[in-house]
C-alpha cells in the first residue's frame, strides 16, 4: 500500500471515467488507500534529537547562584537576581523530579511533605502523576523556603505574588544558563528534564526506574535518553563477560 499505488488508481480512474461502475469501485478504493495512510503519518514519533547539559555544564549551573548572590549583593537597586534562593530550588526541583515548566508552576505547597521529603507531581501532556523524593538538600531548603513564603497556595511566585508562568520560568532559564556560557541552544527549561533523564539513564538505572522518576506514560518516551549514555554499553558487556 502506497502513494504509487493511489497514482495508479487514479490514472484508471481517468480512463475509465465514462464507466459509472468502475468509476464508483476505482473511488472507493482510492478512499480506502488514502485513509489507511493518513492513519499511518498519525503515528507518533518520538523526536530523538534532544538538548541535555553534560554533567559539567549542570555543575556549572549550580554555580551560576553564588555568582548570582554576589552580582545582586553589589548592586540590590538593579534586583537582577533577587530571587536567586527561589530559582536555585525551582532549577533542583524540575531536575530532581524532571518537571516541565508548566509543572513546576502547578507545584502547591501541600504537594510537598517534608518528613518524607517526597513532592506529588501534576504531570501535563499525557504524562502519569507521581510522587518523588528529593534529596536531603534540597528537600531541606524547600521546607525553610516554603515556611518563609506568604500565604498562597502555590509554592513559586513571581514578585506579584501570583504563579510563575511558563514564559516567565524560560526567561529564568536564560538568565542563570547564559550568565556561565552554557550554549544558547540549551537554554530552553525543558532541557533540564532532558538533563535528568540522561543523567538518571547514565547512573546505571534501567528504563522502568527513570520512566517512574520522570512520569512518562509511554516507555518510547524514555528509551532516547539511553541512546546518549554509555553505562548501559558498559553493563551490557559486564554481563557477556567482555570487560
């Protein structure tokens, strides 16, 4: 079943157009043909050219807020970085938990228990809710931080006390990675769901493990962060004995 085959058929069709029969018959099939490769192209495929930090670049990024502390520490009246305790806990919260923008600006401070240092996650587009746990570090800061906060509901604000929105976290995305030189091309906030997911698939977990972490309905979903990792290479052959 083809496009070559559609041609063809409509050619007939062009020659026999004075037969009402073959003219119905030639129709029908050529539907039938046309539906079934619309129904093909509808196939989801997963886009496996995706943009991650490396863990220097992520190390890096991490230590774009000192820089930050100290820019806005010289000169507060310019506010550049005010928020840089909000944007550190906002950048470890999407790579821990690997939440898309949107995601982080749905986080509710009754998602967050603190004794279990786990976060519930809303997840958007398909993706599976879930439950994640921090680390001790930074399920420590978020405590601290949301016990400083007012009273909204919302766990991230903007300066208007209202919930980030998606443009406004990919603007804070910009401003941490371009202030270390991390490449334009990877300053999108998706990229730290990205940079988890390699990373998670690079520390040895299999790809149930980072699909849970990541809340991926669709394990197609997962398997490209194993095509950027070379541990699973090296369990491989750990098993066959080809150390």
């Amino acid at each position: 079943m083809s496009i070559d085959q559609i041609k063809e058929l409509r050619q007939k069709l062009k020659e026999n157009k004075n037969d009402v029969v073959i003219t119905m018959l030639l129709e029908d099939k050529i539907k039938e043909l046309e539906k079934k490769i619309k129904k093909g192209a509808k196939k989801r495929v997963v886009n496996r050219d995706i943009k991650y930090l490396t863990n220097e670049e992520y190390d890096k990024l991490m230590g774009s807020f000192e820089i930050a502390k100290d820019l806005y520490l010289e000169d507060k009246k310019k506010q550049l970085f005010k928020f840089f305790n909000r944007d550190k806990l906002i950048f470890l919260v999407a790579y821990e938990c690997g939440l898309r923008a949107s995601e982080v600006s749905n986080l509710r401070k009754e998602d967050f228990h603190e004794k279990s240092k786990e976060i519930f996650c809303r997840r958007l587009k398909g993706s599976r809710n879930n439950t994640v746990r921090l680390t001790k570090s930074t399920s420590k800061l978020l405590g601290e931080f949301i016990r400083d906060d007012n009273n909204s509901k919302y766990i991230f604000l903007s300066r208007k006390s209202t919930p980030l929105s998606r443009q406004h976290l990919t603007r804070i995305c910009k401003k941490y990675f371009s202030l270390v030189d991390i490449p334009r091309e990877k300053q999108h906030f998706h990229t730290l769901k990205h940079t988890a997911g390699v990373h998670l698939a690079d520390l040895g977990l299999d790809i149930k493990e980072v699909q849970y972490i990541l809340g991926h309905r669709n394990v197609e979903n997962t398997m490209i962060y194993f095509d950027f990792t070379s541990k699973q290479q090296e369990v491989l052959y750990s098993k066959l004995g080809r150390n």
